[in-house]
C-alpha cells in the first residue's frame, strides 16, 4: 500500500530541513505515534532506523531538505525517508573488527575527518527490519524504507 492511499489517522508525514536536529526532530514525532500502536518494544529499532535513513538522506539532499513517512500496515511498520537526490545508497560490505579498529583516534573530533569506520548504517537496517528497499520517483529522488515486525 503506498502512503498516498493510507488513511491519514494512520499516516505520519513530514518534511524537514536536512539540519543536525533533524533526527532528534523525527524521533519526538515518532514517538507519539509508536506509543499509539503499542509498539514501545520496538522504538529503539524503529528510532535507529529513522536516524541512519534521515542521516543518510541529508546527506545527499540536494535541495537541503528530506521528507519522512510512517504507517502501520498490517503486521508491520512502514518507515521511508525521501530526498531529492538519484543517488542510491551504498552498504559497505560488513567486515570483522580487529583491536585496531577500536583505538582511539586523536583525529577522530577534526572537521571532515574520516576514519574509515562508516558505512555501518544499512547493514543495521537489513537486519533490523523485516526487508528494506530503494524507490526512485521520477523525475528524480528517492524513497529509502523499512518495514519493521509490530
């Protein structure tokens, strides 16, 4: 079912600037709404979900903003972040970790600095979710979502 047909009593839909608050801002809105449906076992995953797909939207929104959808749908959830961009989304591969990789990294607060560590966040939706997917909407943009068990 898409969101366009789901009964608006059932229907989170809201836009966001692609801002730091932007998370925090999904998260107080979803939380509401999960308690509604007796889903508070689940917030925590639903809560990490919405953080890695609105993190990752922003940061490839073209036009600086991002859109977030949730409704019940049977014996699920369905959570999606929209943004502006056709780029897909890239899982790096999951790999192990070493003691090397848990060091401190005196560089790790610098402005731009990348450790290398990232890339973590789709992996965590897959399994977390009951299946996941990309959705282009012409003529351009996407829906990255979730369906998550209630």
């Amino acid at each position: 079912m898409s969101a366009d047909v789901v009964a608006a009593s059932n229907l989170l839909d809201h836009s966001f600037l692609a801002a730091p608050t932007a998370v925090g801002e999904v998260r107080t809105l979803l939380g509401p709404r999960l308690a509604s449906w007796r889903m508070v076992a689940r917030e925590s995953d639903v809560f990490l979900i919405a953080a890695e797909l609105v993190t990752n939207a922003m940061a490839v929104a073209p036009d600086g903003r991002v859109r977030v959808q949730c409704w019940r749908e049977g014996p699920g959830l369905v959570l999606r972040v929209w943004d502006g961009s056709d780029e897909r989304p890239i899982a790096r591969p999951v790999a192990a970790l070493t003691l090397a990789d848990i060091e401190p990294d005196a560089k790790a607060l610098d402005p731009g600095h990348d450790d290398g560590t990232g890339g973590w966040g789709l992996p965590i939706v897959a399994a977390l979710s009951l299946r996941c997917g990309v959705d282009p909407t012409p003529p351009h943009g996407k829906w990255v979502w979730s369906v998550v068990a209630c």
